[in-house]
C-alpha cells in the first residue's frame, strides 16, 4: 500500500513523517511513504475542473489537478491520498467538505484521509509536550501550561516563546519569510521524539484515527 502525502510546506514533513513511521511500524499494509510539500495552503479553484494557473505552487491551488493525475497514474494500484493542512481562520466543517468533494469527484475509487491541524501544524508539537521538552529542556513550562490545545490564534507565536523566551518578540515582530525558516527549525528538533498516544491535539488524534480507519477498510478489501 502506497501513502502519498500532500502538505503545505516543508515545516509539516517532519511531524507527518514521524507519525506515519511509527503507524508504519505497526502496520505492514503500508509500504511506501511519500510525502510532498508545497508552497503554502492557497485555495481552491472556483471550478476544480480548470487547469491550475502557470505558477500556481500551492496546495489547494494545485489539489485537483494532482487528484486527478494520481487516479489516472494509480488506476491499478492500491494507493491512500492524503491531505495534510492548516485550518487558519477558516471553518473545519467547510474546509473539510470542499477537500472531501474534491476527492470523491477526482478520484471517487480511491481512499483518500483529510488532516486539518487546528489552529496549525505548530498545534500538534505544541500537543506532545514530553517530545517538545526533550528537545528544548529550557522551555518555558509556565507558558506552555497556558496554552489551551488545539485553541484558535497565535499558535505559532505561542510555541516561539515557549521555546526563545523574550526573543520570541522580535520573530513576531519581523514575520515571514523568518518565522518560515524557525517553524521547519523547530519540527525538525521536536518530530524525532513525538508519539502518537503522548500527543493532547484533539485535532491530531483525529487525524491519526482517520489513518487508522482507513487502513482497516483497506486492509479487508485488498487482504
């Protein structure tokens, strides 16, 4: 069984990879893993049918298109789509719904599972608190005992000062393309230690059960 991860940027693939090795540990259905990051979240076509635009590199931009190569290049193979992605500001239930009828027009064979991090992808770190602390034994506890999981604004900005203090404040302040480069610095340190049962993300779990559902159904169809 082919994974093949769609995500919105290259802070995400460590987080996704970690998860999927250790459900791949325990699941000998899955035996290739690929995962493939874009340049942000984007949106939607209005008309999913439409070829993306020239320099369209973002995911939702380029999602249907890519559903679609995927049922035609995988048309006789067992393979899982699946869409890893922030919720923003946006609503879950709808977001969701837009993704979901994507895939059942592009590829309606094919299983597919839709990750939504709430507020973010910095959520789920934020989720494993044993993985986040043995990477940054400095962080600051206090902190990070205030945040509210899977809670809605400045997600990010609370993991920086979680992890730089009072330095946290000039990252905010200066934004992107900066705060890019320390969101990929901080997946990368804190993924190798997460586990799926530490993890607290609501919106995590979730995800990690529609995984596992998903496997099942495979599992009885092809096995």
């Amino acid at each position: 069984m082919i994974l093949e991860v769609l995500c919105e940027d290259k802070s995400s693939v460590p987080v996704i990879s970690q998860i999927l090795h250790e459900i791949s540990q325990k699941n000998s259905l899955i035996n290739t893993v690929n995962i493939y990051p874009h340049r942000g979240k984007g949106k939607l076509p209005d008309d999913i049918n439409q070829k993306p635009k020239p320099l369209a590199s973002s995911l939702l931009d380029l999602l249907p298109a890519k559903i679609r190569a995927y049922d035609k290049v995988y048309q006789d193979k067992e393979i899982i789509l699946v869409v890893v992605l922030d919720l923003d500001d946006q609503n879950p239930s709808k977001l969701y719904k837009n993704i979901e009828y994507v895939f059942r027009n592009e590829s309606p064979n094919k299983y597919f599972v839709i990750g939504i991090c709430i507020e973010e992808m910095e959520a789920w770190l934020l989720g494993d608190k044993v993985a986040l602390l043995k990477a940054y034994p400095n962080a600051d506890q206090k902190i990070l005992a205030k945040y509210e999981q899977d809670s809605i604004g400045n997600t990010w900005e609370i993991l920086a000062e979680v992890i730089l203090g009072q330095k946290a404040e000039s990252l905010i302040e200066v934004g992107y393309p900066a705060v890019g480069i320390y969101k990929s610095r901080w997946a990368n340190k804190i993924a190798p230690f997460m586990t799926i049962d530490a993890n607290k993300s609501p919106s995590f779990q979730e995800f990690i059960s529609k995984i596992n559902t998903v496997l099942a159904w495979a599992e009885e169809k092809f096995y």
